[in-house]
C-alpha cells in the first residue's frame, strides 16, 4: 500500500520536476551559449578590422618635408615608426608605385640605424677666447628684430608671386635684402636662376675678398622666401635671412683671411631651388672648390626651452660637435646635434661635400605656426635668435683669422 502511494506521489511530481530541469537547462546551456557568442564577437571584429588595416612593410623613408599640408597626404600611404627631433620616418600602406609622384619625391629610404638626435657632447674646454667674447658680443637682438621686421612686411613673398607681379613681396625682399648688404660695402649680385611669368627668381648674394691669393671662402646661407601668406614667414624664415644680415653687419668691422659669401636665398619652400642653384653657380664658376665651410640658418626665432638643433649628415658629425662645443662656451643654448640632413638650404653644400650645418630651433618644440598666417613678430624671442647669430659667428672666428678693421 505504502510503495502504491509513493508511486502516485512521484508520478504527480515528475510534470513539476521537468520543469525545473527544463528552466536549469535553459539557465546553464543558454547563457553558456549566450556568453561565448559575446566573448568570440571581439575576436570576430578584430579580425575584421585587421583584414580591413592596411599593413605596411618594406622600407622605411624620411619625410623631406614637415609641412602641414604634406603630412596629411602622405598619411593617406603610410604609417609612422619614428618621430625624433627633425627625423619622422614612415612605411608605406601601399606599394611605391601607387604614391603619388609629387609625395613619392619627398621620401628619402633611411633605415633608423641612420637616425641621430641627442645632446652634443660636454666640451673639454671652456675656456672662452676673450677675442670671440669681444666679436660675438656686437650682436643686437633689436636690430636683427628689425632686419626680420623690415623682410616680413614686404608682403607675400613666395617664389610664385614672381608669376603675378614684378612688385611682389618676394621682390620686395630682394631689394631690401640687396640694399642692405651693399649699405655694409659689401660686393652685391644678384643670382637669377629662373625667369618667372613677371619677373626673375634670384638669390641674393653678398661678397668681400679677404684680399689675399688662394684664400678658402666661409659661406652663410638663409632663405628669404616664405609659403606665401601675407605679412607672415617672420621665423621661417625672415629670422634666418635677418641673421644674415646681422653677421654681415658685425663682420663688416674686421678684416678676415677667408673670403666671406652671404647668400640670400630664394626658393627654399619650392624644392630648395635657390640652394641648388647657387651650388651649381659656385661650382661652374670653380668658387666651390674653395669653400671650406657652410652654415645655413632657418627658423632660428622660436624658443620655449633655449635648445638648438645642429644638423648636418654622418661624415661631418665630428664638425656638428665642434660646433656643439662653441655654443656650450660663448652662448645660453642648449646644442643638440641632428643627423641625417633634409629639407633646407645647407642639403645642396653637404651634397657637395662641403662640412655645413643648419642652425635651427629645436624641432620637438617647434613653431606651432609653421607655415601658417599666424606666423608673425610678436609670437618670437629675438634674444634667442641673437643667441644662435652668437654661435654662428663664434664658428667663424674659430676657422677664420679676423682682426677688428678699427682697434
């Protein structure tokens, strides 16, 4: 009787106990279920994006431009996989030959073994010739503000403004810059390279012999063109330019056993067109053969943190030390030395073998108006920029023999 009833009774409880198995199932299956689809759908997605991620391979180059407007094309190609002081290089998304030809000139194939960006080395000695303190001391910060001041309000001085008007801005700044140096005794030519729709693309060029037979020549180079924006390109690169002049200035009052050439240049933003010209001049001529240093000035206004990067190629880096040295003894700048070289007017000279440097603000802290309109006076350190003419004129008396014209 008792087995009877124990039977009923299981027999009325099974309906509810397969619901119960039933809810468990649906609990612990289906959340299981529900769970490993929401752990594999991450997966599945990135390995959708990954199959979507272009991938970049092969070499890599160095952008020969910084520009604004570069930088965003050329990242349509590549990706970055080093950014150091002046050196940004990439590796391309596509193959070579779908760049675009006018991006695919401006990369250079640099293996990052052949990146160099670190501080130049203490120098041994730093004793200052009294001599040199004397020379470097003449420097005006408010005349070089005026010399850059006076380039900047020409106008829009870009090369191609010679294609609109034989009184544009980058004429303008021919002229001034030619005054200039011929109100300081010096010999002026005007290197014309290339005839534009309205007018010449010149280099402005700045001579005084040493006056001795066989004499080497120490030459200083500065680009006087900018992008083109109106009444702007005050550190890039009336500062550079306005630096020639104030060298010119302060090296017009000794006599120099080493020929001194000032060029001016033009065409810089355009290919650094007017450097290689002049290269090419000086060597037709048989005077490149006697240039026995080149320094290039761009950008030297803009200063948040007192360094300067010394810039050269590898085979010259013991003379970027030197250089690193004079700026430890006779100024306040913090010297970094740069290699490999691009992008500005001292490539042609140490293309042609000539030891040159550029002479530039440090790059990691750079201009944020780089080739903007906003790139104006006021937003510079001229006591910096007096700085680096400081330095570039203490390398000159340390290669040349200068005696004070009046005691």
């Amino acid at each position: 009787m008792i087995q009877l009833w124990r039977r009923g009774l299981q027999a009325a409880a099974r309906p509810a106990l397969d619901r119960v198995r039933g809810f468990l199932y649906n609990l612990i299956v289906k959340k299981a279920l529900y769970l490993s689809t929401l752990l594999a759908l991450p997966l599945c997605c990135a390995a959708a994006l990954a199959a979507q991620q272009p991938v970049a391979d092969g070499p890599s180059y160095l952008l020969l431009s910084h520009d604004p407007a570069f930088l965003k094309e050329v990242s349509q190609f590549s990706v970055p996989v080093y950014t150091k002081g002046r050196a940004r290089l990439v590796k391309l998304t596509v193959p070579a030959a779908q760049v675009p030809p006018a991006i695919r000139a401006k990369l250079r194939a640099t293996a990052p073994g052949e990146i160099y960006s670190a501080p130049a080395p203490e120098p041994k000695d730093k004793a200052a010739d009294p001599e040199v303190l004397a020379l470097v001391s003449k420097v005006n910060s408010a005349r070089l503000m005026g010399y850059a001041e006076a380039i900047t309000m020409t106008g829009k001085r870009g090369a191609a403004q010679l294609d609109l008007s034989a009184a544009s801005g980058n004429r303008l700044a021919m002229d001034y810059i030619a005054g200039a140096f011929k109100d300081m005794g010096y010999a002026v030519e005007r290197q014309c390279y290339k005839d534009r729709k309205a007018d010449k693309e010149c280099n402005i060029v700045a001579r005084r012999k040493a006056g001795q037979p066989g004499a080497k020549t120490i030459l200083v180079i500065g680009h006087m063109d900018s992008v083109g924006h109106e009444n702007a390109g005050a550190d890039d690169n009336a500062s550079g330019s306005a630096g020639l002049l104030e060298m010119a200035k302060i090296l017009s009052g000794y006599r120099s056993d080493h020929d001194l050439v000032f060029v001016a240049a033009n065409g810089e933003e355009n290919g650094i067109t007017g450097g290689y010209a002049c290269v090419k001049r000086l060597k037709a001529s048989g005077e490149l053969s006697r240039v026995a240093w080149a320094i290039n000035m761009d950008m030297i206004a803009w200063n948040r943190d007192g360094i300067i990067e010394i810039e050269t190629n590898r085979e010259f880096s013991a003379h970027a030390d030197w250089v690193g040295a004079r700026a430890a003894v006779y100024t306040k700048l913090k010297p970094y030395i740069a290699m490999p070289a691009w992008g500005s007017d001292h490539v042609p000279f140490l293309e042609a073998g000539i030891p040159t440097y550029l002479s530039i603000e440090h790059w990691e802290d750079h201009n944020p108006c780089y080739h903007k309109a906003c790139d104006k006076l006021e937003t510079l350190s001229w006591d910096y920029a007096a700085d680096i003419v400081r330095l570039n004129l203490a390398v000159i008396a340390g290669k040349a023999g200068l005696v004070p014209l009046k005691p």
